[in-house]
C-alpha cells in the first residue's frame, strides 16, 4: 500500500471512527506505526530551512491506542502491562541499550543511538550517533537530529494533541546540558549547546544578550547558540518579580570540535555550570 493509500484510509478514519471496526483500517494503521518504527515514516521532517508536520501520522499513531489491547510484557523479572509493545532487536539496528533503557515500538532509533537507563516513546525519531543519556526521556514525536547529546535528566516534551501542533525539534550536532527542558513544540537549531537547567517553551523568552542591543525569539533557538538559564523583571500585581528566561551569550565557535563538551563550550565566554 502506498503513503498516500494509507494516508487516505487514517483520515477517512479520523473523520469516521465507526470506520475503526474495519480491519483495512487497522491494518493501515498497523502499518503506519510500523514505518515509524523503522524511520521510513516521520511525523516532521525537514524540507529546506522548514519543518513539515505530518499531521495524519499523528492521528494514525493517536488511533493505534484504541484499536490495540492492553497486554502483560515480562522482560526477565521484570513485568509491564500496556498497550504498545517494547523495541526489539537492538543488536540487528546496531543501538546501544543500557539496562533500563525503554524504546516502544513506534519510535525510531537510527544505527550507533546509545540510550543509557532513558526513554523514547512511540512516534519519536532519534538520527545516528545520539546519545540519550541517564535518565533522559524523548517525548513522542520528538524529532532528534545526528550526533545530539541529551544529557542526564533531559526532558523532550511530546506532543500527539492538538494533531497541527508541531513535535519538539533538536536539530544535527546539539549538546543539551543536564536537566534542560525542552517543550510545546520548542525548535533548537543545528549544533545549539544548551547550559544545565534551561526552559525552552513555546512562550518562553530566549533573549540573545551578546551584541549591544536585545534579540528576543521565543520557542527557537537559533544555531550554535550557547544559551544559559536567565531571569527578567516582570510587574505582578504583588509588585515585581524575575520570571525565567534563557539567554544567549554567544556562538559556538568555528574552532570548537563538535563533540566539544558543553563545559568546554561554556568555558569560551567564562561561564562555568
């Protein structure tokens, strides 16, 4: 069946779901998933300096969940009770997977991935020679370039609802420090090194401070940027209060290796984390 059979079939089901009772729909949908699984499928992918959301392989993954059962997955002592099974097979993908490192099926996971004890849910894509490290989680349909590094504590947020909204997106050659979010659809751009602990939502305000004037973006972060967490004065009612930002305070430089560390990164406008 072609891309544009099945995608025919996920919408006439979106629009009708007494059409879920069909078993050409399902299979369609099986189908779906499956692709994604092997990354011959994405939700978004880049098309020139654009992104483009693939909104009915949002809806066929959001359908998946009511036409599957719930079932028992042992994995040696260990037992789950769910909907969609677990990825199998790493050693054929060629990913590293540490004990404790959870991919469902849907998610793509692209040849030298390494996940550490971390988690990658259904509709999510993870490019070659990724790093997802302790404890890291890759929300669905996130979309993670090559050669990233997500570090301990990372989170990417997924989005399924609304279907027009766009997935989180962390672009080629990224270094994402310990504990930084990143959600509501937030882009970061090639080779960008986040600093511990930054918020990058779709409102948040990511001001680049390393010229004389202000530059405000809000949810993207352009490429090889070096950003850390910041503040601003803002007026409440009680009076006023800094509220969280992130700023940027340069570009990474030429010269950096693209494996750098994100302390060495750091250390080039002498900020230490």
């Amino acid at each position: 069946m072609t891309f544009e059979e099945l995608q025919q079939l996920v919408e006439s089901a979106w629009d009708n779901r007494e059409l879920l009772r069909e078993e050409e729909t399902k299979s369609a949908i099986f189908d779906v998933v499956n692709l994604l699984d092997k990354g011959e499928l994405r939700v978004a992918q880049p098309q020139g300096e654009e992104w483009i959301v693939n909104q009915w392989i949002k809806k066929a993954v959001l359908m998946y969940f009511p036409i599957t059962q719930m079932k028992t997955i042992e994995v040696g002592p260990f037992e789950f009770y769910d909907k969609i099974p677990l990825k199998k097979n790493f050693e054929q993908l060629g990913v590293r997977v540490v004990p404790q490192g959870i991919a469902r099926h849907g998610s793509y996971l692209a040849k030298g991935v390494i996940m550490m004890p971390s988690y990658v849910n259904i509709g999510a894509y993870v490019d070659e020679g990724t790093m997802v490290d302790t404890w890291a989680t890759v929300g669905s349909c996130a979309q993670v370039g090559k050669h990233v590094h997500l570090s301990g504590g990372v989170g990417l947020g997924g989005v399924l609802e609304p279907v027009q909204a766009a997935p989180v997106i962390v672009e080629d050659g990224c270094f994402i420090g310990s504990r930084c979010i990143v959600v509501e659809g937030a882009h970061i751009g090639k080779e960008a090194v986040l600093g511990a602990n930054v918020v990058i939502t779709g409102s948040t305000k990511i001001i680049d401070v390393s010229g004389e004037t202000p530059i405000e973006y809000k949810g993207y972060v352009p490429p090889r940027s070096v950003v850390i967490p910041g503040s601003y004065p803002k007026a409440f009612p009680a009076g006023e209060y800094h509220v969280p930002c992130a700023l940027i305070i340069g570009k990474r430089k030429a010269s950096t290796d693209l494996k750098t560390s994100l302390n060495d990164a750091l250390r080039d406008f002498n900020i230490a984390v």
